[in-house]
C-alpha cells in the first residue's frame, strides 16, 4: 500500500488541496478546466448511497420527498470541521467547498419527469453543462444506474428494508456526537491535527468511534 492507511472523513484534516494530484480521467480535466478554482479545490470525499427504482415516474416524487431530509442526513455524518490545517468553525466544511459549485446543492422542486427532462434540456442548450452528470445535486436521479442518489453523505430508509442493525450506529452519534465532534475533542486534548488524523485511522480500521484519550494506529 506504500504507506497508505485508509480513514474516513469529508476532508483531510491537514491536506492541501494545492498539493493534490488530479486522476488521469478526462472529466475531471474538463471540470476542472470549466470551473477553475472552484473545481481545484475540491479535496472532499462524500459517501454516495444509490437506491435502485422500479418504476422510473416516482424518481421525481422521490427527489422531493427525500431533500425535506438533507439537513438532517448531513447532521448525523457531518465530519469535516476541519481543512487544509485549519479549524474552519463548520461542522462539514465539505458541503460549503463542494457546494460552491453552480450546479451543487440542493435539487429543483421539479413536478414530475417531464419537467426534470425540459430542465436538463435548457441547461444544455445554454451550454450550462455538457452533460447531465455535471449536475451535482444533493440528490438527484441517476440516468444511467436508473437510481435515486444520495450524495449528503447518507440516507435513512425505512426498518423493512432489512437496515435495522446497521442503522444502529444513529444511536452512537446522538450519544457520543457525530464525527466533526469527535474529532474536534481530539484536538483539543491531544497533540493537534495529527491526533485527528490518527484518530481517523484507528477508527476505520475498528469500525468504532475513537474519542480523546483512546487508543491511537500506531
């Protein structure tokens, strides 16, 4: 792995973003050479959840219905206080830096599929995107998956979708506080962003929650 070790986080605690090296993918190069500095910026890392649809007309009510809950599915797994060194006084700094894109955030209140269909048809003949990819919405209908996509880190279905023990980690959040919390009292206590980060690790690697104080990778 040289040297890699894995964690997870919507930001590096103390990466820079002007020290990142792009994958050789050449949509990437193009968003980068649309938006620019913008498009630079983003070294974040978001956890996508696709919901396969059987019948392709409840994607849009499917939208609507699940953007009422955004703020709450990025209140439970909000886990990027800090970036690039610094403490940015946000509990997801991932979602301002991603979000400044002009295609980001949340989905357009749409009535049905017909609209979302004359939407991205504008968008393209204004030459506002050369792909519907390039909409980066919170959530959003997946044309090729033929999915819904959840891209605010995680989504709560209902218990008959067989989610119950997994779901059970919501608990520990509320108890313990989500991850921008953790790793903020690791900071504060230890020996500075590189406690977080090794936090981070040990965490991943346990498949646990790590506070101040706790057993660090070594």
């Amino acid at each position: 792995m040289r040297g890699t070790m894995l964690a997870c986080a919507g930001t590096h605690p103390v990466s820079n973003w002007r020290d990142a090296k792009m994958a050789p993918i050449q949509r990437y190069a193009e968003l980068v050479e649309q938006m620019q500095w913008l498009a630079r910026r983003i070294a974040t890392f978001g956890v996508y959840v696709h919901v396969g649809l059987r019948d392709g007309s409840k994607a849009i009510p499917i939208v609507n219905a699940l953007a009422a809950y955004l703020p709450h599915f990025l209140a439970l797994t909000a886990s990027s206080p800090f970036w690039g060194g610094h403490d940015t006084g946000l509990a997801s700094s991932r979602a301002v830096i991603f979000g400044g894109l002009p295609n980001a955030g949340p989905p357009h209140k749409l009535a049905d599929w017909t609209e979302f269909e004359e939407y991205m048809n504008r968008l393209l003949r204004a030459g506002a995107i050369r792909s519907i990819k390039e909409v980066c919405w919170d959530v959003r209908p997946h044309l090729d998956f033929g999915t819904i996509e959840i891209r605010m880190f995680d989504g709560v279905p209902a218990q008959r979708q067989g989610c119950a023990e997994e779901l059970g980690v919501l608990s520990e959040v509320l108890e313990r506080g989500a991850s921008h919390e953790r790793q903020r009292a690791v900071a504060a206590t230890g020996g500075g962003l590189t406690d977080v980060v090794d936090a981070l690790v040990t965490g991943f690697a346990g498949d646990r929650f790590v506070g101040p104080g706790e057993d660090r990778y070594a």
